[in-house]
C-alpha cells in the first residue's frame, strides 16, 4: 500500500506528465483562462486517462500481442483514445452542455493530447501490470489536472493585474507556465 502511495505521489508531483514531462501543453496553455473550464479539462483528462491505460493495455495484452504486431500499438492506442474522447463528448454534449459548450474545440484535442498518448506508452514501456496502469493513469491525471487548476488561478489573477504590453497574453501565460515548472523541479528531491 505504501508504495502505491509513493508511486502517486510521484506521478502527481515528482514526474508531472505537464511539468516535468512537457506532455499535454497545447490544453494546458488553451483551456486554462478560466477556472471552470479546466476543472472541467481536468475531469474529463481523468475520465478519458483511466480509460485509455486500461484499454491500451488489454489491447496490447490481449490483441496485439498474441497476433505478433506490437510494432502497432500507437495506431491502436490512438484509435483507443480517440472512441473514448467520442464517448466523453456525446456524454457531456448531452448531459453537461455547458462544459460542452466550455470546453469547445479543446475536448476533441483530447484525442490527440500527447500527455494521454504519453501516459499508455508509459505504462507499457515500463512493464505496468493492469492496476499499476490504472493508478498511473489515475495518477498522471490528477497531476495534470493539478497543474491546470492551478495554472488557471495564476491566469484569472494575471488578468487582474497590470502586465506590460509585449508580455500580455500568451507570453506571460508561458512565463507563468514556466515559473510553476520550476516550483514542481524541487520535487525531484523526493525522487
């Protein structure tokens, strides 16, 4: 139990699939101007996450490997990931439209979101059994919905305060960015 404690902690927070790995930039930067729009990112990379490890790993486990074309897997893992983002966003446009309607055109970029593409190879390449896979994804998960909660606080402050002109927008976003980046670096110690 322990060490699935440390094993969470480290994806959360030592290894953070944004922060550390550099995975999954392009919603981190887009859907993080407003709080309830990357709550709602968050939530929907977790449901989509924990979904995809399992999936790809029975796929890899259970069709590609016994037929000998693992040389495969990315197509497949992207075929995966891409009917569970087309079920989270029939779910959502018929249930919770106004995360639909919030999240826009950066809920089916979830299909090609490199952090949940990463994370499926991750847990492959490192010999993952099937629950090491999904507490990863879990886990991965929360750390990117971490860093995106918290990126989103720093953005809606950002827009309060008075920002030079050549650094408004995307600029200081990136700096931001790189500035948490950083304050996740001191949890390399903990490694």
């Amino acid at each position: 139990m322990m060490d699935y404690m440390v094993f969470v902690v480290s994806c959360v927070l030592v290894n953070n699939i944004l922060l550390a790995q550099f995975l999954g930039n392009c919603p981190f930067l887009g859907t993080s101007k407003r709080m309830e729009t990357a709550v709602g990112m968050s939530i929907a990379v977790v449901f989509v996450l924990v979904l995809a490890g399992g999936v790809t790993w029975l796929t890899l486990r259970y069709v590609l490997t016994p037929l000998k074309i693992e040389y495969l897997r990315t197509i497949a893992f992207i075929l995966v990931i891409a009917a569970l983002v087309q079920f989270v966003e029939m779910f959502l446009k018929r249930n919770i439209p106004a995360l639909y309607a919030g999240l826009g055109i950066y809920l089916p970029l979830i299909t090609t979101n490199c952090a949940v593409l990463g994370v499926c190879i991750i847990n492959i390449d490192e010999n993952y059994g099937f629950v090491k896979s999904l507490v990863s994804s879990f886990a991965y998960a929360a750390g990117f919905g971490l860093a995106l909660i918290l990126f989103a606080g720093l953005r809606e402050r950002i827009l309060l305060a008075r920002v030079p002109k050549p650094l408004q927008d995307v600029s200081i976003g990136l700096i931001t960015a790189g500035l948490i980046a950083l304050s996740f670096g001191a949890f390399k110690g903990m490694a």
